[in-house]
C-alpha cells in the first residue's frame, strides 16, 4: 500500500528550467542582440592567438586553484585587426567554449541621437545584464563608437555625447561580475588609452598568414577536395585577403560549379570559374588588393590545378 502510493505520480509541476538566452533577451529589450553558442563556428587562427585563448581558457578552469594563490582569472580581452579576421567569431567560439551565450553590442545600440542618452543606453545594457543574473561573455563590436581617445575630442555636443558614453561604460566595466567582457576595434590607433589599459588583453587578430589561407580555403572550399598543390597556389595568390574574402570567393567557387551546367555552361576550365566569381568578389576598398584579383597572369596561372574538384566521398 505504501508503496503504492509512493508510486503516485507527484501533483507538483515543476516549471522548465527557464532557457538563458530567452531570459536575457527578455532582460535587455533593445540594449543588445543574444547568440546562442550552439551557433558559433570555430575561427581559423595563427598560433600565438590561439595561444593566448587557450591559456585565458584554462586559467577560467583554473579558477579556484588560482584563488589558493591570490590570482583571479582575466576577465576581459580587446580584440583589435582588420576587417573580415574573425574577432566576432572568435569572441562567439570562445562563448561556445564556455558553454556561454553571447550578448552582442553594437554601436547602433549605444551611441544615441538624443543628448544623454548614449550613457543610458550603457548602463541599460549592463543593468539588464545584472538583472538576467545569467553567465555570459558580452561582446561590444566597433568600440571605438564609445571608446575612441578623448583627447582627439573638440568638445562639441557629439563628443560630450561620446565622452559621457565612456565614463559609464569604464564605471561599468569595474563592476560586471556575470562572465566575461570582450570589445573590438578596426581602430586601435583610436582606442582611448584609459580604456585600452582597462582591458587584461589586448590581443591583435591580423590577416592571415599562407598557412592559415590554406586551412581556410580548404574549409570553405567543402565539400569539395581540393589538391594540397591548388591549396598551395590559391594561397599564394591570396596574400592579404582576409578569412572573410577567402570565404566568400570559395563559396562563389561553388556556386559557379553548381549553377553553371544548369545553365548550359561548362565548368571544365578553372581560370573562367575563377575570374567569373573574381569579377563580382572584391576586396573592401581600405584593404589591399591580393594578387589573384589584380594580376590576370596569376588567374591563368590556376589553368595548372587538377579540375574539376572532386566531391569529398566521391570516387577520383
Ligand atoms: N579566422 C577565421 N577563420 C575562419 N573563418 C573566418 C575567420 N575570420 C572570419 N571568418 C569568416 O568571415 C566572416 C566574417 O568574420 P567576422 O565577422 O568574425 O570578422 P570581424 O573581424 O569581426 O570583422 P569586422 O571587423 O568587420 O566586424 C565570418 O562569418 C567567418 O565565416
Ligand atoms: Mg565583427
């Protein structure tokens, strides 16, 4: 009998584990964007970056043993580098890696039109953080909206405007204490140096070196198999493209090999389904121009890769 009732099934309904990033979204409105780390891709990266980010990682696992010895793990970084490097992805991946969501700030939801309203705006984003009472790594994208020198500053209503921004957002910075902060800038010339100081790192994202291009290319070129040899050539080639251009001229590589024979079109030839996706691909106009979109010899030059690329799976 007692047992029975053991059996029972219980009346009292726990309610779901409420989802953290509904929580945070509920909490900041407008103040930022959230990302789930379930949506992060993995950045290709030079080898004292990752370095630097698997050591911030592991002292965050280390935190009570590094308590033991009075140190506190780092709290914040400040990504600076070209466009197209993959700070955003970087910050995002780290997030994942932590099991984290991203909160994404962009200048859109700091600087504002109306006087004195940018300074709210910084501390409605960090009030609500505080509120959501929910881990997160907080991510301000083009910083430098807000964190820009003071000095260069002639004192007009804009810059009253931005100044007062920066002296919330370095109070504010002081106390978050729900997870960990990154910020990242195109301009780091620009960067106020009391608020480059505040950051524990300040880690440079540059564009990436002929190893790095060969991973990313091949990344982005799946799932097609491309030779080592054609990865060499094409990386060679693209000295000074960043990961963001690399990405978009392979995935018009692939557009072009799927498109053309519905169009009737052949794809036997690598230098026209090259200099086809070239002629709509081109760099951002401050950065410069790699070899392969400037030098029509280099594009002839890929006449020498095995094509068509083969399928990953599909038999040679
Ligand atoms: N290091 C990288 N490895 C692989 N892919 C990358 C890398 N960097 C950028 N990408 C690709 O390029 C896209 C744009 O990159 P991302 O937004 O991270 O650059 P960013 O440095 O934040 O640029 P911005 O300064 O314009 O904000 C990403 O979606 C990603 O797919
Ligand atoms: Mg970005």
């Amino acid at each position: 009998m007692r047992r029975e009732q053991h059996m029972q099934p219980t009346r009292i309904q726990r309610k779901p584990a409420e989802d953290p990033i509904e929580r945070l979204k509920a909490c900041l409105g407008k103040t930022a964007d959230v990302r789930s780390p379930k949506d992060a891709e993995e950045p290709i990266l030079d080898a004292s970056v990752r370095a630097s980010l698997f050591q911030w990682m592991a002292e965050i696992r280390a935190a009570e043993e590094l308590k033991s010895v009075g140190v506190k793990p780092r709290t914040n970084a400040l990504l600076f580098g070209p466009p197209g490097c993959g700070k955003t992805t970087l910050a995002h991946h780290f997030a994942a890696r932590l099991g984290l969501p991203m909160v994404v700030v962009g200048s859109e939801h700091l600087i504002a039109g109306i006087l004195g309203a940018s300074g709210q705006n910084v501390a409605k984003l960090f009030d609500g953080l505080a509120a959501a009472e929910t881990p997160v790594v907080l991510f301000m994208d083009e910083v430098e909206a807000v964190g820009a020198s003071r000095s260069g500053r002639t004192g007009g209503q804009c810059d009253d405007e931005k100044n007062s921004a920066l002296t919330v957002l370095l109070r504010k910075m002081e106390e978050f204490n729900v997870g960990y902060f990154m910020a990242a800038t195109n301009l780091p010339d620009g960067i106020d140096p009391a608020f480059w100081r505040r950051f524990n790192m300040q880690i440079g994202i540059a564009l990436p070196g002929f190893q790095e291009r060969f991973a990313i290319i091949k990344r982005y070129g799946m799932p097609f198999a491309f030779d080592d040899d054609d990865l060499d050539l094409l990386a060679e080639a693209t000295d000074g493209a960043s990961p963001a251009l690399l990405r978009e001229l392979m995935e018009g590589v692939k557009r072009t090999l799927v498109v053309r024979p519905r169009m009737n079109l052949p794809i036997d030839d690598p230098c026209t389904i090259f200099a086809s996706v070239l002629s709509a691909t081109m760099p951002p106009p401050e950065m410069e121009v790699p070899k392969l979109w400037r030098n029509a010899d280099t594009v002839k030059g890929l006449s020498a890769m095995s094509w068509p690329p083969q399928r990953m799976g599909d038999q040679a």
